[in-house]
C-alpha cells in the first residue's frame, strides 16, 4: 500500500496505543531511571519561575482571573486578545476542538502525538490518517490530504519524527471551510521559532496550538493556549469549563511569555541544537548495528530505527536509561524508539549504554 495514501479508520486505533505517552517509561518501576522517554527540559522550572509561581499562591482563594495572562500572550504573538484562549496544556485544546467544532471528516498527519487522535474518537469521529514515510524523511506533501478533509491536524517540529515543515508547505493545507491546526507544543525549541504560524492571520482557518509545559518543565502544572480566529477562539471558549486555568498557571503563563523569559527560551533553544548535533553525531557511530536517525533533527528529540529495538529498549532499562517506544505512533513500527535530546554528559552516558545494548543483541 501506498503510505501516502489518506485512510478512514473507524472505531479503534489499528493496534497502536494512542494514549501511550513517554512519562509511562518513568512512572513506577522507571522512576530512578535517566529520563530520555519524556521531551520535558531538563532542570526546569528555573528558580525564578518556581518563586513566581509560589508567589502566586497567596491568591488561591479568589477565582482564576485569566485577563492579565491572555492580554501578556496576545502582545508575545503581537495579536488582538480575542485570537487568545488560554488552556490546561495544550491537550485541553485537542479535547475542546474535538467537541465544540462541527467536523464531518477530520484527519490527522502521522506519525504525531497522538492526542489529537485520541480526542477525535473520543469524541465520537471517524478519523482520517495520513501516513508520512520514512522512505521520504517524513516530509509532508500537501496533495496527500484530502481536499474533502474539514479538518486537519499537524506538528510541527514533529513528535516523534522531529521534522520541520516549512511555514508555506502548511499553509498550503489551508482552504475555505477547513479547520487547520498546527500543534507548535514544541516550536519554542526552535532557534528563531523558523517556519512558526503563531501570529500569523493570513492563513484561513489556521488554529495554532501552543505549551509552556516543555521548554519550562510545567508538565505538571498544565497550561497552554490556542491562537485563531476569534470567532473559533469563542466557540472553543464555550466549550471550556468555567475557571479551566488555574491562578498559579496563569501566572506562569504571564511570567514565561515576558521579555526575560523568552530571551532564556531563545538561548535555550541554541544550547538543545548544539546537544541534539552532538547525540546525532555519536549515534552515528552505531550505523554498523544498524541505527539509522531521522535527519534532519529540528526538535529537543531523536527519532531513531534499530534492529530489534524492543530488545534493546529493554536492556537500556537495566543499565539506567528511560527512552520512549515508536510503536504507539500510526506510520511506525517496533523498530522505532524515540530520544529526548539531553546535555552531552548525559548523551555520552548515554550512548555508552547503548553500546552495551546493541553488543549484547549481537
């Protein structure tokens, strides 16, 4: 079969565990290990965002007052406050879009998160996939989504691919009476934010979907926010539960959108570019055992093939390494695994183990 090729799938999620995500290689009996399955940063949140968020505490018995926030995000994207809905993460958001808009055949790209999905169907829509091959390096073509498609669902940088798409390829998916949404949860790795729709009004039915969860190690605090049209921005918004952002999120989300913070998210991305070129460069030493990396790498991630992953997945977790399995994603595979992009100590570590692991299954 062409994996171009779009595919209705109904009920079901064709042998893959779409609500698998990397932090259940840590949990439990993963907990002490090395964490390379989850593409939260390292050493975060800083001490100043942990100091500003606790100062928040102090307000907890009044109810969350979202405006400061939303306003603080509109001026970071330089839009009218009414194209900003602040979210718990933005998983909240693929929830909300999944309920509120009218959609007769939605369809994702993948391999992605696969949250997006799992929302549809809980939802109760048929869902349509559009496979990018590995063969292609992942890249995206636009004629491979169906012009009948009312909806569409991308990443960009890509989890678990770390492919970029170029901003005017995606933009190409826009068309009249169609939703598009680009899942930027992790475009603030990017150095320069390339080939980023936020802020951009100019692409019909462009819905783009933001975290503060990863750069700034706030997983566990939930926030996130939708930038689009604000008639699409009211129809989400009715959906939401009243008070769905809590006080000390919303003041992470005005402090981490602040000229300070976004200068240390800019620097921040840098260094990650700098750690991912030197984790590629050693893995390369492995292409004798078969490894191959999807290149190029734009995100805080890897996605690698090996033989017999599983096996040495397994094995990694006896010597102290958490990496996250490819298999959940539609469009891969047992062969895959994918790698959170740490500082080199940790990467060298790292890849000393995982010479350890590929020689035993030799």
């Amino acid at each position: 079969m062409d994996t171009h090729t779009p595919m209705r799938t109904e009920a079901g999620s064709r042998g893959h565990d779409l609500r698998h995500h990397g932090d259940a290689e840590v949990r439990d009996d993963g907990a002490a290990l090395v964490d390379l399955a989850v593409n939260v940063r390292a050493d975060t949140p800083p001490v100043w965002l942990r100091e500003h968020v606790a100062a928040s505490l102090g307000s907890l018995a009044a109810y969350p007052d979202g405006r400061a926030a939303r306003v603080a995000v509109a001026a970071r994207h330089g839009l009218p406050v009414e194209r900003v809905l602040l979210t718990a993460g933005a998983a909240e958001a693929f929830v909300l879009l999944a309920r509120a808009l009218k959609v007769r055949w939605p369809v994702v790209v993948h391999p992605q998160f696969t949250e997006p999905e799992a929302a549809l169907r809980d939802a109760g829509h048929s869902v349509g996939r559009v496979l990018l091959r590995a063969s292609d390096g992942f890249r995206l073509d636009p004629a491979a989504v169906p012009e009948e498609a009312d909806l569409v669902v991308v990443g960009n940088p890509t989890n678990p691919t770390s492919v970029l798409h170029p901003a005017e390829v995606l933009a190409r998916l826009a068309r009249p009476g169609r939703t598009l949404v680009v899942d930027e949860a992790f475009m603030d790795a990017v150095p320069g934010e390339r080939e980023a729709l936020a802020g951009r009004t100019d692409v019909p039915g462009l819905v783009v979907l933001r975290s503060l969860t990863k750069t700034w190690g706030l997983a566990g605090l939930r926030i996130g926010y939708v930038l689009a049209a604000p008639e699409t921005v009211a129809e989400l918004e009715r959906a939401q539960p009243l008070w769905p952002v809590s006080t000390p999120a919303l003041a992470a989300a005005e402090a981490c959108v602040a000229p300070r913070a976004l200068a240390e998210a800019a620097h921040a991305a840098h260094r990650v570019a700098a750690d991912r070129a030197h984790l590629i460069a050693g893995l390369g030493e492995f292409a004798g055992a078969g490894l191959r990396v999807v290149e190029p790498a734009e995100g805080p991630f890897v996605l690698v093939r090996l033989p017999d992953a599983t096996a040495v997945r397994g094995r990694l977790r006896g010597l102290g390494f958490a990496v996250r399995r490819g298999d959940t994603f539609p469009g891969l595979g047992e062969e895959w695994l994918r790698l959170a992009v740490r500082d080199r100590g940790t990467s060298d570590a790292f890849l000393r183990a995982l010479g350890r692991a590929t020689a035993a299954a030799s």
